[in-house]
C-alpha cells in the first residue's frame, strides 16, 4: 500500500526559525555595542587630545536632555554622561539590529544585498541630515568632519563585525554584483 504524497513544506521549521532569530538577535546586539564602542573610543580620543575628556558626550546629553546650546556647555557633567551612553547605547543597539537583520535578508537572498548596502547608506545620510537639521550648532561645535570620521569608524567596525560571523556573506555580494 502507498502511501499518500503529501507536498513539501517551504517553509523553515520552527526549530530552524527560532535559531535565525536567535541569531540576528545575538548578531545585532553584538554589531550593535561593537559600533558603539568605536565611536565612544573616537571620541573619547578626540576630548582627550583636546584636554577635555568626557566633552562630547556632556556637550550631546546636555543639548538633548537639557536643551541647552552647544555654546552654553562649559564643563562636563558626569550625570549627563551617564545618561547620554545609555541613549548611544539604546540606539547603536536599535541600529545593530537592524543591520544584523539586513544582513541575515542578504544571506538568504543575495540579489537584495546591493540594494540593502545602499538603504544603510541613505540611512546614514538621513542620519546625519537629521542631527544637523534638530541641532545645527552642535555638528558645528564637534567638527562635521569628526562626526562623519566617527559614523564611517562605526560603520565599518559594524560591517567587519558582521562579515567575520558571516564569511559567507562576502562572497554572496560578489556574485550578487557580478550577477547579470
């Protein structure tokens, strides 16, 4: 006696989804800190040799928080630093995600990953735009060059975090590009 055909299931098992979540979780929570970290530490040198540590953040939590201008921040406040890495933190995080996600897309579709490489590009430029809109003195008061040098520092470390756990994701955009 036969037994019935039944079709194939597409789908991934709950097991095998649950580890991908898993993974772009784990994955983005570790892109995420690892972004954060480089451009804490490019900051952190800057301050440093400007002789006043812990400046950029005081000077970003205080326009955030308190409202106050760029001009207006004289010295560094240890509060205001704690509380603006907790905010960098939530939202490097935030962007690891996301990033993480885009890349577990790409790994399982290839042929999106140009298009993915350059929404994180728009998005880092609406980024950047924005903070410059929201607050035009404080890119003047950190250096427009320092900010970008810090995002494109971040971006990298999040892309090289990335590609280490993913070595198969570098091939996957080769092929993606050269793909007619």
């Amino acid at each position: 006696m036969e037994s019935p055909s039944q079709p194939i299931s597409q789908a991934p098992s709950p097991s095998l989804a649950h580890d991908r979540a898993v993974t772009v979780i784990e994955d983005g929570i570790l892109t995420g800190v690892a972004g954060a970290v480089v451009v804490a530490a490019w900051f952190l040198i800057l301050d440093t040799a400007r002789g006043q540590m812990f400046f950029t953040p005081s000077l970003l939590g205080s326009v955030v928080f308190l409202g106050q201008r760029p001009d207006q921040i004289v010295s560094v406040n240890g509060f205001i630093i704690f509380a603006y890495t907790g905010l960098h933190g939530v939202l490097f995080l935030m962007a690891g995600l996301a990033l993480a996600w885009m890349f577990g897309m790409f790994e399982h579709n290839p042929q999106f990953g140009i298009i993915l490489l350059l929404l994180f590009l728009l998005f880092e430029s609406i980024l950047f735009s924005f903070a410059a809109a929201i607050f035009p003195n404080l890119i003047g008061a950190l250096g427009a060059v320092a900010v970008a040098s810090g995002n494109l520092f971040a971006a990298i470390a999040m892309f090289w975090f990335l590609i280490r756990r993913h070595p198969t994701a570098l091939t996957q955009l080769r092929l993606a590009w050269h793909e007619e």
